[in-house]
C-alpha cells in the first residue's frame, strides 16, 4: 500500500494477524441529504438542545438578578420584556417543544418502533406540526394570563 497523501497515513492499520488493512473514512456532512426528513429532524434536535443550553444561561442570569436585588433584577425583567427579548423566549419556547417532541420520538425508536421510512416521516412531520401548536398555545396562554 502506497501512501499518495499524508493524510492516508491515518487510514492505513493492520489487523491482529499482522496483515495490513486501510480502514474506511467516516462519511461526513457532505454526504448526508440536509432535506431528507431523518436528517433534518435530528440535526435540529442537536441544535435546539445547544438553545437550551442557552436558554438555562438566561434562566440562571434571571436567578442571579432575582437574588441580587431590585435594580439588577428590573434590568433583566427590563431586557426580556423588550421586543428583542420576547423574540428569543418565543424562539427558546419553540426550540424546547422541538426538542422535548423529538426526544420523545427517540424513546418511541430505542424501544424499536417506527424504523420504517413512512412511519418515520409522519413521526417527523408530527414532531415539526406539535412544536407550531404547542409554541402557539404556550404564548396564548402567557399573553391570556398576562
């Protein structure tokens, strides 16, 4: 086995009995299809549970604040009800329901359920129209309440 770039070098190994091999290169983004239903849902569930992470920042930022006094807390109370504000918890409201649906179509596929592709796709469907509903009926009910 010749090496033509040095980069190969990584892929060459050999097996327990001596022989060599060349192990094969992971697939990369570059071959996935970005609007293939399975792709699509499950990188947007990667994604939302990076806004999560965010969202428990502002959370924590909001507790601090509540701690530390009424200045520093009207502050925050200042920024979140702002446009920009309302616009991110709307968008954090969304990113939690997708999150929380799609984490609960993972449960339905470890316990081996809905493999199949048309089944696939309506669960993927079910997640996208659930996260428009259930964001829609959370605002509602906070503007109701408000």
């Amino acid at each position: 086995m010749s090496i033509q770039d040095a980069r190969e070098a990584t892929m060459l190994g050999r097996r327990t009995d001596g022989t060599p091999v060349r192990r094969p290169l992971s697939p990369h983004l570059q071959v996935y299809d970005m609007m293939q239903m399975s792709s699509a849902i499950s990188i947007t569930h990667r994604a939302t549970g990076i806004i999560w992470t965010g969202g428990a920042a502002v959370m924590v930022w909001w507790l601090v604040a509540a701690a530390s006094g009424p200045e520093a807390f009207d502050r925050v109370q200042w920024f979140l009800g702002s446009f920009l504000g309302i616009i991110m918890l709307m968008g954090l409201t969304a990113a939690a329901w997708f999150h929380t649906l799609s984490g609960l179509r993972h449960l339905v596929w470890d316990a081996g359920h809905g493999y199949d592709i048309p089944t696939m796709y309506k669960s993927g469907h079910a997640v996208l129209i659930g996260t428009a509903v259930l964001t829609a009926l959370t605002w509602l009910a906070l503007l109701l309440s408000w």
